[in-house]
C-alpha cells in the first residue's frame, strides 16, 4: 500500500497543474527520496526522476526549512548541488511539506525564464506565503489519505471478528433496513447477502418486533423463526442490543445475534447435565438384572413415572440415565438430585427455583430450580423416601398440574418433564408411619423396579470384577491385573452391602496397593473386607461356653455386631477426613458407601449432628 505523498500523486498532479495555469510559474513537488512525485510544462516529462541529495530540494527536505536560490547554478544555497554552474533555472523557491512535524517532500516553485523569474520577484512575499499554504494543503491530503488508511485496516481487522464468529450477526438501519450481515447469519439462513441487503428485518423473520420497541439500553434475548427456501423452519435465540445516540437515546438502527435454538438447548444440556449411561454400560447377566434392564427398556419409550428401589450402590442412578438415553427424551436434559443430601430448608428452592426477593440472600433476577432446568428431559428425584412431607405435597401437585410456581413467585410456569424416582427406604412402612404421602407414592410408582442388592446375584460378582479390573488397570496405564484364587473366593463370599459401588471400590484400592502386572492377592483386598472373614472365623471358632469363659466371645446378633463394626469403620473414617462436608465425602468414598448413605448412618446412630 502506497504511503505518504505517493499515495496523493494524482491529488498533487491536480494542483499543481492547477496552480501553473494560474500565476504561470512551473510547480515540482518532490517525495521524501527526492523523487519528483509531480511536474508542470518541461518537468512534467521528468516525473518519477531523483533529485541529488545536495539539491535545493534535497536540502529543504534534509533541514525542513524553507530556501530560495535567486540565481540558482550560482548562489550559495546550490554550491552543494551536482548542477552547480550548469543550472538553467532562473530562480527556485522550495517549501518543506510536514505531516506531524515530520518532513514527508517538498513544494518547488521553479522559474524555466526571464518572465517567470520576473512574476516571482514582483510578488515575492505574497508567492512564498501562498506556496505555504499549498504545503498545508498537500499535507493535509496525506493526513486523511493516512487516516482513510488507517480506517480501512480497522474495518477489515472487524470484519474478520465479525465473520469470525459463530453466531449470525445482523445490523440494521433506524427503519430496520438491513445494512449488513456476517458469514455465519449466511450460512445460517442459507442466503446471499445481496438477497437481504437494504431489505426489511420482517422479510427474513416475519415475526420480529418492530424495531422501536428497542429502546432501552440493555439486550433483549427473543426467540426469532425463519423459514428456509423448501419452507421448512429454524427457530434461532438471538440477542437484540439497541443503536442508540444523544440524550434522547434516539434509536439508530439495532443489532443481532443469532445462533440455532437446538445448538444453545445441546449447550444447555451439557451444563446441566445428560445421560452419560445406557443400557450397554450396565453390567450382569444374573436374571433379575435381565429383566430389569427388559423392563425399564419398554417403560423407557413411554412418560410414565418410574420407582426404582434397591439398596445404595445397586445402580439405581445408573438406570435412570439408561432410561432417559433410551427415550424420547435423550437429547433434553438428565437432571439428578438427592433429597437427602441438601438441607430440608434449600430442598424446595433447589427443585422449584425462586423468584428476586423470595428471601434473603436470593439472587438477583431469581434462579430456575431442577424442575426447570430438566424441561425437555428426564429429573432423577434419588432418596425420594427422604422428602420432607409438606415437600412430598408440593411434587404431588406438579406431577399432577405438569407446572410449577418458583418460591416467592406467582407466576405458573409449564413443566414438560420425566420424573424417575429413586429409593432405598421402606416406603409402605413409611406410609403406615405417616412419614410418606400414599398418594404420592402411588403417583410415582406407576412403573415400579426392584433391584435386588449384589449379595442375591452373586453370578453377577465376576463379570463386574472383571470390569473394574480393566477400567482401573486402564486408568493408572497399566497392564490388566487378575486375582489370585483365594482373593476371588473372598470376594465371591462377601456380602457386599454396599453393592456395586462397594465392589468398585474394592478394586481400586487392591490395584493400587499391588504392583503393576502382580496377581491381587488376599493381602491387597481392603481391611473391611478381610475383618468381616475374621469375624466369620471367630464366630465358628469361639462358640458356646468355651467362647464365654473365655470372655472373648461378643454375645451379639452378627448383623447387631457387623452394625456396630460398620459403625466403628465410619468413626474411624471421619477422624481420618475430618467431619467438614468434603470430610464427609471424602469418608463415603473411603468406606464405598454413597454420601446419602453416610449421611443416615449418622443420623441413625446419631454419631455426629
Ligand atoms: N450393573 C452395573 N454395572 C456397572 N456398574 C454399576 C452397576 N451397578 C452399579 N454400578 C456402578 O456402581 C456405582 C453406584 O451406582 P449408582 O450410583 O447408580 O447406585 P445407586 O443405587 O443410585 O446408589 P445410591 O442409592 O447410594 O445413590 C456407580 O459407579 C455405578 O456406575
């Protein structure tokens, strides 16, 4: 790109020859190099030719100031030129040309004979200020030649950004004429951009709100449609921010951005949370597994509402994502949360949302609850037997009306969701107790599932085994270890309360205190599981008087006394961790218990508030 006063050459041409025609005197004007960049009469012919550096010109553009040789080839300004002696001009005045305060060429009024010189000297002063003035001009031509310049480079650095970006982004005018649109609006709506340039917004969304509606000074989130060619629909979220000026805010034009509505609800999903697992992932070929598994499979493709009860650490979580991803629902939404691990005063807000101001500490603009943010999709409601009862009325009347009412809020908002429910609890015996709603309980267990704990499908214990085996061989890159018989059989013959994810932890921490590529032996197993064998042992060992007299024998039921062993494992662990909430995690995990599982341990044995 051409720079300084090359970049106004034909500018310059223009004034000189405009100039030369007016006083009759030849006009030069030379670049930074001593090129002559413009010429009238004989010097035209010499445009693009170099000046020597001890020239008039070359001087002025060296020193910056202004000089006037009166008898050039003779006088003391030209001793230093290649001319000198030579020179047929009959006098030369040059004037610096300065953009900045940096000299850029020079201005040359250039006398070729007598009556030219005679011009010059009859109105010297006057001639000098006006060549002056011309150098102003040139300069300033070169200022805004720089500044369009610069603009240029500006506007091509945004229109990358512009056209950078995923979202479509579409401006227009104070009427709603569209001025301009970026790649992606379209790739997007699938037009050319000569097609919608100058045209209304409502031709390309028919539905767009009338552009005044605009004006206050804060985006708009809507939600637009617009029908491609084959008059098939998409339907966009787009971002509306108004063009405003002056105090008024007087509306100049408005600005949007725009993305498919599906790839933002994908997003959304993948914060909020989505079906990691299917039916694939969940392992056992024990025959109560199979028709669970054949069960929820048919339920999955309808609505109804699911039950699932099992022990902690059977799958219950594992088949409700199985369930969401086989249904209609898979692209929405999985929303799980655990009724007894959140506190009974944040319980509501968490599943309903509130509204600004619903209470102290409520966040401004309101947040939605898991109700809301499960639209679409699936709500896992895991230890459902631990909702407080005026809660438990509240989900009774959602499930009935299909909306919900945020907390502090009047407004009734439409819910379109699945609700699996899951629990380890003895509902019916709850029921009796006043403790949960029949009705309720009814509502859920449209489709009921029991899975049965571990300890009851035992034929299930090797294919897991051999599963965790891999996944955490795998995960710590090692080759995939196998267990030594006595380990196996000990394993075969725990009674795995804590069901599969009890197991899994077993694995992990016999891999990771062996060996890579060494057999897992007896001695890698976790010491829970080798203290309940010694404790089988002992029972045989000591019983009756023998045991009694020699006052080792504990006269306990063995489930009062593998109660009261659990008990002592979960002290032990919350002195290791600590009793803070990570603690508490950290101790569930320790011990291969789920932390709603810890949590009612605690209660029950009312080991720590
Ligand atoms: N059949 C199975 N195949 C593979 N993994 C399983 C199986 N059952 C359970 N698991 C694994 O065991 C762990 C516990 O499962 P999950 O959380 O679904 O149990 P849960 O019954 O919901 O437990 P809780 O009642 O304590 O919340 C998870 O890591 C899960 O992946």
């Amino acid at each position: 790109m051409e720079q300084g006063l090359p970049a106004v050459k034909g500018f310059i041409q223009q004034v000189v020859e405009a100039i030369a025609a007016a006083i009759g005197i030849e006009v030069m004007v030379f670049d930074l190099n001593r090129n002559i960049v413009a010429g009238t009469g004989e010097t035209r012919v010499q445009v693009g030719h170099r000046f020597n550096k001890g020239s008039l010109t070359g001087r002025v553009l060296e020193h910056g100031q202004p000089l006037v040789a009166r008898t050039p080839g003779q006088s003391l300004e030209c001793m230093s030129c290649s001319r000198y002696g030579t020179c047929s001009r009959y006098i030369v005045a040059a004037f610096p040309i300065t953009v900045k305060e940096k000299v850029l060429g020079s201005f040359c009024l250039v006398a070729i004979n007598n009556q030219q010189k005679d011009i010059i000297l009859a109105n010297e002063d006057g001639l000098l200020r006006f060549l002056e003035r011309m150098c102003l001009l040139i300069a300033s031509a070169i200022s805004e030649r720089q500044i369009q310049q610069e603009l240029n480079i500006m506007l091509n650095k945004y229109d990358n950004v512009v056209n950078s970006v995923h979202e479509g982004i579409i401006s227009t005018d104070y009427v709603g004429n569209v001025i301009h649109l970026n790649r992606s609006a379209i790739n997007l709506l699938g037009i050319d951009n000569e097609e919608i340039i100058g045209k209304q917004l409502t031709k390309l969304f028919p539905e767009f709100p009338d552009i005044k509606t605009f004006t206050k000074h804060k985006s708009t989130e809507i939600e637009i449609s617009y029908s491609l060619k084959k008059k098939k629909k998409r339907y966009f979220l787009a971002v509306v921010v108004p063009v405003l000026t002056g105090e008024n805010g007087n509306i100049q034009g408005i600005t949007i951005s725009f993305r498919n509505l599906s790839e933002v609800q994908s997003y959304a999903t993948k914060l909020v949370g989505y079906g990691k697992y299917s039916f694939d992932d969940i392992l056992g070929d024990s025959q109560c597994v199979l028709e669970v598994k054949s069960k929820l499979r048919r339920a999955a493709l309808t609505d109804a509402t699911i039950l699932i009860r099992g022990e902690s650490g059977t799958g219950k979580e594992l088949f409700a994502h199985a369930v969401h991803n086989y249904s209609r629902r898979s692209q929405g939404p999985f929303v799980a949360i655990n009724c007894s691990a959140i506190p009974e005063s944040l319980l509501e807000s968490e599943l309903f949302g509130y509204e600004e101001g619903a209470f102290t500490g409520a966040r401004k603009g309101g947040k939605p609850g898991k109700f809301e943010l499960a639209r679409g999709g699936t709500l896992f409601l895991d230890e459902i037997g631990d909702m407080p009862l005026h809660l438990q009325s509240k989900l009774l009347r959602v499930l009935e009306n299909h909306s919900i009412e945020r907390v502090g809020g009047t407004d009734t908002i439409p819910i379109d969701v699945r609700i699996i429910a899951a629990t380890n609890r003895n509902l019916e015996e709850m029921i009796d107790k006043y403790e949960f709603r029949s009705d309720l309980y009814y509502r859920l267990s449209v489709i009921p599932v029991v899975i049965p704990p571990l300890r009851e499908r035992k034929e299930d214990i090797f294919i897991l085994i051999k599963y965790f085996l891999e996944k955490y061989c795998n995960k710590l890159d090692r080759e995939c270890q196998i267990l030594d018989e006595c380990a196996r059989e000990r394993l075969y013959r725990y009674p795995w309360y804590g069901n599969v994810r009890e197991l899994q932890n077993a694995i992990e921490y016999a891999i990771s205190m062996s060996e890579p590529g060494q057999t897992i032996l007896l001695e890698h197993l976790p010491q829970s599981l080798l203290a309940y064998h010694d404790e089988l042992v002992n029972d045989v060992e000591l019983s009756g008087d023998e045991a009694k007299g020699k006052g080792l024998k504990d006269n306990r039921e063995p489930t009062t006394r593998l109660r009261a062993m659990e008990i002592e494992a979960i002290r032990e662990a919350l002195k290791k961790f600590g009793t803070t909430t990570e603690g508490k995690e950290k101790a569930a995990q320790f011990l291969g218990i789920s932390l709603a599982t810890l949590y009612r341990r605690l209660k029950d044995n009312e080991i720590i508030s």
